[in-house]
C-alpha cells in the first residue's frame, strides 16, 4: 500500500511584531530581599507602550563594544534617564549635571548605527537631548537658569505640564496632530539642535521635538509620552517600525 505523504499546509506563516530595542539604565535596584544591586532596567511604560502599539520590546544594556544587535531590529527607542555628559558636546560639567558615561557610550554607537541602517528612531527626553548631541549640537546644562522658573521639573518625581505647538507639516505636527499640552520632567534641555530641525516648542520657547527631515522617521520629543494614555510617538515608531519590516520581508 503506498505511503501517503503529509500535504504541506498553503498557510502563509504568522508576520512577526517589530523588534524595538530601548536603550536601558544601570542602576542600584532594591527588589525582594535584595538592596543596592546594580540592575539593567527601563520603566515598564516603555515596554508596555511599544506592546500595546503591536511591537515586542527589546530592553538594551549600555554596551559600547559594537551595535550588530542593529541588524536584527527593526526600530530603537532612546529612554529618558540621567544626563548626557557635557563632554559629549564640549563644556565643562555644571555642579547639578548628573550624567552616565556608559550610557552616552553605548547610545551613541547604536545610535549611529540605527541611523546608517535607515531605522526608525524616537528619543524620549533625555534621548531627544542625545539625538541633539549627535547631531552635533548642545543642552542647557541646568534649565531654570535660563527660563528662570522650575515649571520643566516641579520637584523630585513629579510631572509638570504645559502647552506645546508643533511646526505645520513635520512629523511631530502629524504625529501630534490635535495635541497642545504635554508633560515635563527634565532640567536640561536642547539649546543647539545641530543639523537636527526644531519642530516643537514650549510656550517659554524651549525645544520640545526635533527631527532629521532627510530621514523616513527620526523624531525627539522633550516630554514622556510612555506615561500618557495615548502614548503617540511610540505608536508613530512602532508603526513606522512595522512598515519597515514589511518592506523588508516583502
């Protein structure tokens, strides 16, 4: 009797979510029984923004020995966190500047490599200010110096808000489309944004996003959309995450 052969199934397989790395602290963490570890982490909204938009999140620890992880994602995200060393864009370091060697490392060869690659990339405050940076321009060091109010940051862990306007046919503009407020928790802020546009300001004219209009998506935003109900740039980068993705396995 002849052997029947399995037939093979005509179902086209199951398109994966867009990998979308975010770049991650080093921090002393207190968890269970334990105290002052030194941890890899990023706050869950993150990771839990980029799920709800579709995407699987990717955590990345500071790591300067090379960026082949690129190859394999398809979108990055550059969390908020601790300051960029002012080193990184030649002045001396204000006393109230806490920044994170490490990070700034690890970052930027991502970054360049990201952006060599044609990845989609969203920099959320502290990353908005390193998109800066790496496009050659420079931060404001301490902000209530220079806008002469605390507003930006009210105090330790608490968010502020204020109004925002976009420029009319950017990125920030579609991705914002009906929005004019935003949150804020920052101290630094862009004051050159190198060769990056400048596409968002608050009312006291502080940079509020910036982005590469010679790119598909490259956005910075000043604010921490991970903590809002509608988190729209980490929708916008997924997205523009997922349509890269279909282009490359098409």
């Amino acid at each position: 009797m002849p052997v029947r052969r399995a037939s093979r199934s005509r179902t086209a397989p199951a398109r994966r979510r867009p990998l979308v790395g975010i770049s991650a602290y080093v921090e002393p963490a207190d968890w269970a029984v334990w105290r002052g570890v030194r941890a890899v982490l990023v706050p869950e909204a993150y990771a839990r923004a980029v799920a709800a938009a579709g995407g699987r999140a990717v955590v990345l620890p500071p790591d300067d020995v090379d960026a082949d992880v690129v190859a394999v994602l398809d979108g990055l995200l550059l969390a908020g966190g601790a300051d960029v060393g002012p080193g990184r864009y030649g002045q001396r370091p204000d006393p109230r500047t806490e920044d994170r060697p490490d990070r700034d490392a690890g970052e930027l060869v991502l970054l360049a490599a990201a952006l060599a690659a044609g990845l989609p990339v969203l920099g959320v405050c502290r990353g908005m200010q390193l998109l800066a940076v790496a496009y050659g321009g420079a931060l404001h060091q301490h902000l209530p110096d220079v806008v002469g109010h605390e507003g930006h940051r009210p105090a330790p862990g608490v968010y502020g808000a204020h109004p925002a306007r976009f420029a009319a046919g950017s990125l920030a503009a579609s991705v914002l489309a009906g929005v004019d407020r935003v949150n804020s928790y920052h101290h630094q802020a862009v004051a050159d944004p190198g060769r990056l546009a400048v596409t968002g300001w608050a009312e006291d004219g502080m940079i509020e996003a910036v982005e590469d209009p010679a790119l598909p998506f490259v956005l910075g935003v000043q604010w921490h959309p991970e903590i809002e109900e509608e988190p729209r740039p980490i929708t916008a980068l997924v997205r523009a995450a997922a349509e890269r993705l279909g282009r490359a396995v098409s």
